[in-house]
C-alpha cells in the first residue's frame, strides 16, 4: 500500500500502456480489503442488496457495474465518488478516503485482477477432524457391501444409473495391475473365468494381496513419489539427501499398519530419518525452503492433505493456513529457536511447535526434538485424527478408481462426493489397525470398483458426480514391467535397496533408477512429493514410443526371445498368444484376420516385432477401461 | 473511446469461454487471469539460446578489462583480462581476441554487460543453471519449467510438424551432475507435452525423427497403417474413455506427423552444402548452431544450443581458463557469426531472437560478489602466477555478466549496462536480473512477464512473482 501511493500519480501513464506492465495494486493485498471492509457487509455471500453481488470476479462484471479496464467510465467508482449522502456508496458510512478509491480505480483500470478461484460466497462445507461413524443404508441397486450400499443410496439421491459391471477377464486384469502393478497370467485367467464359486473375486484380490513382494514391487512407485525417495537424484551428490528405501520396502512386504508406519516416518529411526530430514541444497537457500519448513510442507501434505506451501511464506490467500502455523509445524524439527521469516525475510518472532490442528493436543517445545517428533507422531495417529485416515483412504481411492473421493487429493479440506463413504471407509481402516491391504481388498472388492469405467470428468469440480470408476493410463512402471514380463527382457540387477532378495519372476520396473523412457512415459524426478502423475500422453512420449531407441531395442530383443521360446508357432499361434498376455483375451476373428498378412510366410523377428508394437500402442493395452 | 458496456460485457463473456475449452484439458495447468492479461507485440517468432555452460568469463570474452599477458611471477591481482581487447563493427564496443567474427557483426546485436545473479552462497552451477533456465531459485516446492516449456506452452509450435522446445548438445546421461540437470531440462508442472525435445548429437539429430534403427520408411509407414487399421477392428472400441484415447491417438499422430513430415529434413545436417557445413563444423557447437539456423528455418519455436555444461570443463574453468577459453572461443566464434549472416541472409533475423548468455561470470580473484560467503573453489590458489594453469578466470563471478543478443527487434549495434573499470568488476549500469532477461526475451517473443499459471490453486509467473520487467531500451 506504501508503495502504491508513491505510484498513483503514474498510474495514468500506466493505464495508457498496452504492452505488459506491472500491476501497480495487488488483489490479495490491496484491493481484497477494502472489499471486504466496505461492501462484503451488503454485497455478497447471500446478501446482495440492490441484487449487487461482488462474490466473483464474473459477478462484478455481469452486473456491469464496473467497466473491464475503465474506471472513469465504471458506475460503481461515481457512486463512491457521490457528493450526496444518500446516494454514495457505502450507504450509511463515511466516504471512502480518496487513495482507497485510487486503489480501487486503479485495479478496474488494470482489468480487474482476481484471485483464481476466489470467492465471497462462503462454502457450508466444513471438513470433520474427528473420525465419523456414517449409517449404512439399506442395501441398494449394487448390492450389499457396505461400499455398494452407501453409492446406491447416491446414486439414488443424485437421479444416477449405475454402471455395468465388468466381466471376469477384464476385472482379473484389472485388479492385478491395480494391486501388484503386474498382467495376469493368461492360463490363470481361463481359470478364474471357469471357476464357478460366487466368491471367487474375493478369493482372487486376497490371493493377489497375499503375494507381498509383487505387491510391494508395485506400491513402492506410489510410496516413492509420495514420499519423494528415489535411488539417485539431487541432493545425493553432496549428501544432502537420504533414502529410505530399505525401510520402506520392507514395511511394504511386511504390511506395515499405515500409523506404525507414519510414526517410523515422523519419528525416525536412522532407517527412515530420510523423509523428516529433507533435501539440503548447498549454498543459501530462500527460508521457505530449509529443511524445517520442507518438514512443515512435506508432513501436512502427505499425512494430512493440506497444502502449507503458500503459508511458508506469508498467510495463505487460498486456504486457511497461517504463516504462523507452518513455522509452528517446522519448529518441532528446528534444533534451535526458529525465527520466522516472511517472504523470505526474517520477522523477529520465534516459531512456537505446534501441531497444525492444536484441539488434537499440544507439542511441549521445551522438550528435545526427539521427543517432540514423538509427540507429532502420536497426534498425527491419535484415535480423534480422523483426517490421517481421510487422507490415505482418498489416495487409495484415487489410485483404484481413477479421481478422488476429494478432489484435489492435496486439498482435504473440500468437500468430498460422498462425505459418508469418505468417513465409512476412514474409519473402516482405523477400526482394522490400519491395514491398508484391509481397505484395498475392500474397495476392490466392490461392485462400485469392479464396473466399467466412464468417462473422464471434464467440467468444473464442482459439478462432479460419482458414476463410476475413471480410465487410468499404466503407469510408467505397469508399462515397463508389461513389457519386460511379455518380451523376457527385464534387467538383472535391482538399485532399491532391500528389494534385492526377495523371490520374484522378474526385475521389477521400480526397483530400478529412472531411464529415458520411464521418464518419457511420466515417472517423475522426486525432488517434489508427487500425489499425481499426468494422465495424458504427450507428443514427446508418442515420439519415444514411436522411434526411441530404448523401446525399440527391447522390441526387437523381445522379438527374437519370444520366436525362440516358441519355435513352433506359427502366426496364429502368436498372435493369441501376444493377445492373451497383452490384452488377457483373445483376438476376435475380425482381427486375427487383420493381423494375419503382417505374417506373410514364416512369422519374423521384424513381423513379431511391429506386432508387439501394435499391441502395446492400442489405447486397449494403455489405458485400463 | 471507452468501449460500450455491451461491447465490454461481449468481449468478456467470449473470453470466459475461450478459459472454459482451455479448462476442458481437464487436469492440465490453467491460464490464471487470462481475461485481463495482455501480451506485448511479438518482435520475434522464434527464440535461439545459445548456451555457454559452466560460466562464461566476460572479462575474458564480451567485456575486456585490464589485459596482462602471461609472466611468471606476475600477480593475479594485476589481471583483468587474460586476452587482449579487439575493435569490432561497431565504434566504441570491444571484445576480447579469439571473437573476431562476432566482432564482425557486432553491428547487428545488442551487447548487455551488466547482467547480474543473485548471491546464493556456495556457487553451484545446478543451482544457477537452474535459476536462468526457469527463472526459479532451486529447490522449489511445484517443478519449474524451462523458458522453452514456457514458450512452448504460450505460443505453441509454429509448425506443428516440428517440436516447439528443442534442445541441441546437452547429454544429460553419464556426464555428471545428471540429476540436476534433468530437474530443470523439463516440461516442469506443465507436462512433458511441453518439455525438451532433446538432440545431444547435431549431426545424428536425424535419427530421432526417422523410423527406428534398421527399419526401412516403407515398414515405419505400413506398422502405423496396421495400427490404425487394428484399432479400427478393437471389440472394446472406445468403451471407458473416449476423451483418452481420442487424446492417446492424437499424440500418435502428433508423433507420426513429424516422423514421415517433409520438414524432418531440417534435421539432416547432411543435407548442406559442403562451403556452408564446413563453416559452422568447429564440434557439437558449431553444428549445433547450423541445426539451430536449419529448425528455424523450418519453424521451431524456442531452440536451446549448448558447449554442453560437463562438471569441471569448457566454460567451467576452475583451473587453465585461458588455454581452455582459447579453445573455446574457436568453437563459438565462427558459428555463431554465422549463424547471425545466415538468418538476415534468408530475411529471418528480423524475427529471431539469439541470444548468448550463460549461468554468471568469472573472475580472477573474486567467488559470488565482493561480500559473498562463498567458497573459494578454485583448484589452484596463488597469489603470483607461476604456471601457466594459474592465468584464467578461475572464480564464479556473478557482479556482471555479458549476454549477446542479435535479431528480434533489438537494437543493432548497441551497448547495454556497463561494469566497473577496476576489480571487482561489477555491473555499474542498468543491471539486468535473471528475471528482467527473461521478462526481456518474452517481451520479444510477445509473452507478457506477467504470465501466470495456476499450480495448486497458487499464481505461478513466467518470471518470478510476475516481477521481471523487460529492459525496454535494449529494443529498436
């Protein structure tokens, strides 16, 4: 505000100037006060006398008070400019000092900056800390586990069809890349389709739990870009990083309770102090970026869903996080007294530890750090947290059924779909000792899981609703593995620590360090926490696909391995074979015509090799329908 | 003059939608205040960084100071410049022996000495790389993306056969420092749809836009047909998401576009005349800038050319500055001349922006800037010279550093900023930040500075804090 006095006799130069200039008024700042001090009271948020709203930006424009870009033209500037009492605005209330009314000038001149997302209109939606125990309603259209239930009783609500269900084949294919990141065997599927007990489904996703070190080959991906651990990446150069990898792939083959887990994360042991400690870049760093605040940032997203990056630096203007809170997180970790800085500037005030939601209990800063950890470790899993459990269960969520029950799933505090399933399911994973394969099993095990996905939501959040699971694209590392499982060419050696003696049939994809073509295909370099990977595939990964040399090599590799496991076959023969590994079906006669004339003669490396090509480029083997 | 109401109204209601389509790429990074911003008149279609990794010497190469030859015994301190200054085109600017064909057309650029780094402590070049090419101080809590994703992601490809974002010379395997260089050769938050399209080898960037090694055009062409083809007979069709797989198919084709194009020839340095090859071919560099002058030709948009940053060589000379900036110089001067001839020679130069910067300066004596708590990382500390591998600009600098830039509606001819006569050789006039280079080159390319995406419901700016203000007097 200081520094836009001493601009406002420019402000006519600037509003004349069409090439980019810099905003001379800051929304957050400058402009979001004086609304909310002078016409909030009778202009938004339910309230809009004279039928005037200024919730939004789009509702200021519609009511055409004020002129995109022209304040002198703007009725809403002559009515605060207004000489009559009667007729100025506010109403009832001493005009508006004149340097206000600049400000306000001089943000309609420079187009009326808003806050993306910004809002007077107060959501009714308050997100629960405690856990909550829904009622189940009455068994519905889908069925009678619990889950199926509670979407009945919405999609009842919401005037909604359920979706089809899926058949056999193409829920054993995938539940198996859901839970072990891995194709069936083909002969497995005959099986299962041919099996005829009515609880077949049930036994299969317990079968595939109980093999813990495929499945714990596959949720280390998850882990790993949520806990930001890779095998190399900055920050290792110098020691300024550390993994935790051993630790983390035998809490997963072990099943681990996931708040044993957060605890050994929170409250380390040297095994897993990686997480707590952070990414020491050497030379200096902007304050929001030492490692006590990466603590602040890192714990409230992963364990809490919320986003304390903003309130690092100043108070956030897109949640309710204070600057004071994140620095009251990070002091828990600070070794000594922990000034807080304000973009990057230091204030004077010492940080005092705090939990970021005190009703769960305070932190005793006079203690060691040690035992301050100790004591977020057990506020962050006490019985009353009911956002810890939230939190993880969204991610599954996600994970399996391709969105969020909240979305976005680092912003916990929205209102999710269905708050019941939410707080179902929540407490569903506490009252089972938190083990998440517990709530795997029983959201797979769903007819709301085993459905047909639908299309993927396009339009605003607001408007979503629940109809079924979303497509999800393979992952870098599902792709990969696919690939090295059906061409025999996995690599021998694994680079996660502690993953290297169990039994498996092949070198998984995510026990290796990243190559050029699992980060072409979205495996991300871990310096940030990443809770979601792109859905889409870009045009640089369809170039890698199409020609890059990693890919093509292993075509060719694999090529040549699968002519030698079957010498015998002849096209046909590989064409169902390729099929039944790749798609867990078998090729219609439509298209086994189709492929035939690529084996004009003897089946060829070259002819197995654009086959193979063509089988895992098909949207069909790409995204999981 | 105002508009009227309804026309206001109109515009704004029309630009609401166009946010809404973008909005569509449900998931993708959305344009924040997309109504209200506007971008200056692009000078420039398509922007060539060239790229001096490892700490271009300004004293040594644009910004000559106090010239000592070598002598046993001399004192370092008594060193400004290891080469002596050479006159160029234009009165009043020299540049320092070894550039004389930059000399040469220093009449068609603008010369900028004055521009400046932050003092981050300990000098890493990751870390200031990192900050030039995105803009952003390391670490950040979103992944920055490069000034090319920006491009890419704001104006798009100028011939959607060719990749917006190109990068030539920069291995990023098995060079050292590999995991800091992937962090900011990326897309960033806006996703590899945006990021680098990598060419480490001008000479064999063929290879990445031709069917794959030992597959002949006529089987490329006939797997594709086959897919196609195969997908057309897919019993599932498009059961689960169409929006998908419409948008999987569209990268394929994106892809395939560019792999059976006629404009991929751009890529084939073989296809050039022997005079003209011959006159850029001094290593990587040099074919790196005919591949360069050849892509623009054909419509790249943003076009990065590297010495290739490789820990402790080229540029980064923390011992033997002079022999191996000698050497150097030899690699860039003549391409880059000619680079500048071929593109006004062909009528492009009026709107190519070249640009030659690096990550900060060198100096003889000083780490960071006066004041700085930075190490000393020189290998040899010395205070006399007593072997030849002593005479060199062994210290990061970041007081003042030259950045050369022709075409793109700069002026031509002109000297920007100015640094101190004696040491420290700070900049003395018109700094140019990090941030202000950027918002300088985006002015040119018509992107304004103030461009902002939202990341996790936060404003992210195409130069930091939206802040950076383009140094309008470098422009005719």
């Amino acid at each position: 505000m200081i520094l836009l006095r001493t601009l406002i006799p420019a402000l006519g130069l600037l509003i004349t100037a069409s090439v980019s200039r810099a905003q001379s008024v800051d929304f957050s700042h400058d402009v979001l006060p004086l609304l909310r001090s002078h016409c909030v009271k009778c202009h938004a948020d339910g309230t809009y006398k004279g039928g005037f709203s200024i919730d939004t930006r789009e509702a200021l424009l519609v009511s055409e008070s004020v002129l995109h870009g022209n304040a002198a033209e703007s009725p809403l500037v002559h009515l605060l400019k207004e000489t009559e009492d009667e007729d100025r605005m506010p109403q009832k209330a001493d005009p508006l000092p004149s340097e206000s009314i600049a400000i306000l000038e001089a943000w309609i001149n420079e187009g009326l900056v808003w806050e993306e997302g910004f809002t007077f209109k107060e959501s009714t939606w308050v997100a629960l800390l405690a856990p909550r125990r829904p009622i189940l309603p009455d068994v519905g259209a889908l069925g009678s586990h619990p889950i199926d239930r509670l979407v009945s009783a919405y999609f009842t609500e919401h005037e909604l069809a359920p979706p089809s269900g899926l058949s056999d084949q193409a829920f054993y294919r995938r539940v198996s890349l859901d839970l072990l990141g891995l194709l069936p065997n083909p002969d497995a599927v005959d099986v299962f389709v041919e099996t005829t007990s009515p609880n077949k489904r049930r036994l299969l996703i317990d079968g595939l739990l109980d093999q813990s070190v495929d499945y714990a080959d596959h949720w280390l991906t998850f882990w790993n870009d949520l806990l930001r651990n890779d095998y190399k990446g900055t920050g290792f150069i110098d020691g300024g990083r550390k993994q935790i990898t051993e630790w983390l792939y035998k809490s997963l083959v072990e099943n681990k309770p996931y708040d044993v887990f957060a605890r050994e994360l929170i409250s380390p042991t040297e095994a897993s102090e990686g997480f707590v400690k952070g990414i020491q870049w050497r030379g200096n760093v902007n304050a929001s970026q030492r490692r006590e605040v990466q603590f602040a940032q890192n714990i409230s997203q992963v364990f809490l869903g919320e986003n304390m990056k903003c309130a690092s630096c100043h108070d956030s203007f897109i949640n309710d996080w204070k600057l004071t809170d994140a620095y009251g997180l990070a002091a828990i970790v600070a070794e000594e007294p922990l000034e807080i800085h304000r973009c990057d500037k230091p204030t004077g005030q010492f940080a005092k530890a705090q939990f970021p939601f005190p009703e769960l209990g305070d932190i005793d800063a006079t203690k060691p750090k040690p035992e301050r950890l100790q004591q977020t470790a057990a506020l962050m899993t006490s019985p009353e947290n009911g956002r810890f459990a939230r939190t993880i269960i969204n991610r599954l969520w996600q994970r399996l059924l391709g969105r969020g029950l909240v979305e976005p799933v680092d912003m916990m505090s929205n209102e999710p779909w269905d708050a019941d399933l939410l707080d179902f399911l929540a407490v569903h994973l506490m009252d089972s000792n938190y083990d998440l394969k517990k709530t795997i099993a029983l959201i797979t095990s769903s007819r709301s899981y085993q459905s047909h996905a639908v299309e993927r939501h396009l339009g605003p959040a607001e408007e979503f609703h629940f109809q079924g699971p979303t497509a999800k694209r393979l992952t870098a590392e599902q792709f990969v593995d696919a690939l090295w499982k059906i061409t025999g060419q996995a690599p021998e050696k694994v680079a996660a620590k502690g993953a290297d003696k169990s039994d498996r049939s092949f070198v998984r994809a995510s026990l290796v360090d990243s190559s050029y073509l699992m980060r072409a295909l979205g495996r991300p370099n871990r310096e940030q926490i990443v809770t979601v990977r792109p859905e889409d595939l870009s045009t640089l990964q369809a170039l890698e696909l199409n020609n890059g040399k990693e890919f093509s090599e292993l075509l060719a590799k694999g090529a040549g391995s699968l002519l030698e496991r079957f010498p015998e076959a002849n096209a046909d023969m590989l064409i169902v074979e390729i099929y039944r590994q790749a798609l867990s079906r078998e090729p219609t006669p439509d298209e086994l015509q189709q492929v035939s004339p690529l084996f004009e003669g003897p089946a060829t490396p070259e002819s197995v090799a654009d086959l193979l090509w063509t089988v895992f480029l098909l949207p069909e083997f790409q995204i999981l329908p | 003059m105002s508009p009227s109401i309804s026309e206001t109204r109109r515009d704004f209601l029309k630009q609401l939608r166009g946010a809404s389509i973008a909005a569509m790429a449900a998931g993708a990074p959305q344009f924040v205040r997309g109504a209200d911003l506007r971008h200056p008149n692009a000078k420039a279609d398509t922007c060539i960084l060239l790229w001096m990794g490892g700490g271009m010497a300004a004293p040594d190469t644009f910004d000559p100071k106090h010239y000592e030859p070598f002598k046993v015994g001399l004192p370092v301190k008594d060193v400004g410049s290891t080469f002596p200054s050479i006159d160029t085109a234009v009165d009043g600017i020299q540049i320092t022996k070894g550039l004389e064909h930059i000399a040469n057309v220093m009449d068609r650029g603008t010369l900028i000495r004055s521009h400046v780094q932050p003092d981050l402590g300990h000098i890493l070049h990751s870390r200031h790389q990192y900050h030039w090419h995105t803009g952003y101080v390391p670490p950040q809590t979103v992944a920055a993306p490069h000034v090319g994703a920006w491009m890419s992601k704001v104006l798009g490809p100028r011939n959607p056969a060719i990749p917006a974002f190109i990068d030539i010379g920069q291995r990023i395997e098995g060079v050292g420092e590999q995991e800091e260089l992937k962090a900011f050769h990326t897309g960033g938050f806006f996703g590899t749809e945006y990021g680098p399209f990598l060419l480490p080898y001008p000479d064999q960037a063929m290879d990445a836009v031709r069917p794959p090694e030992g597959m002949t055009p006529g089987r490329f062409a006939d797997r594709y047909k086959f897919y196609k083809d195969l997908i057309a007979k897919s019993p599932t069709g498009k059961q689960g998401s169409a929006y998908q797989q419409e948008s999987m198919l569209r990268a394929m084709d994106n892809a395939h576009r560019l792999l059976s194009s006629p404009e991929r020839v751009a890529f084939d340095l073989s296809e050039e005349p022997k005079e003209i090859y011959d006159k850029y071919n001094t290593g990587r560099f040099g074919l790196g800038c005919l591949l360069a002058r050849r892509l623009t030709e054909s419509g790249a948009r943003f076009i990065e050319v590297t010495t290739e940053y490789v820990p402790f060589l080229h540029w980064d000379t923390h011992e033997k500055g002079h022999t191996t900036l000698a050497r150097l110089k030899r690699e860039i001067d003549q391409p880059i001349a000619q680079l500048v001839l071929d593109l006004e020679a062909r009528g492009l130069l009026d709107r190519t922006l070249v640009v030659v910067a690096s990550e900060f300066s060198r100096d003889m004596i000083i780490e960071g800037v006066p004041g700085s708590n930075a190490r000393d990382q020189a290998s040899s500390k010395v205070d006399l010279l007593t072997e030849m591998k002593h005479y060199g600009q062994h210290r990061h600098f970041t007081g003042g550093s030259s950045v050369m830039m022709f075409g793109g509606g700069v002026k031509r001819g002109h000297l920007y900023g100015d640094t101190a006569d004696e040491r420290p050789f700070i900049a003395t006039k018109d700094p140019v930040s990090v941030s202000d280079l950027h918002a300088t080159i985006f002015h040119a390319m018509g992107i304004s500075s103030e461009t902002a995406f939202d990341v996790e419901e936060r404003p992210f700016y195409a130069t930091e804090d939206g802040k950076g203000h383009p140094h309008l007097g470098i422009f005719a």
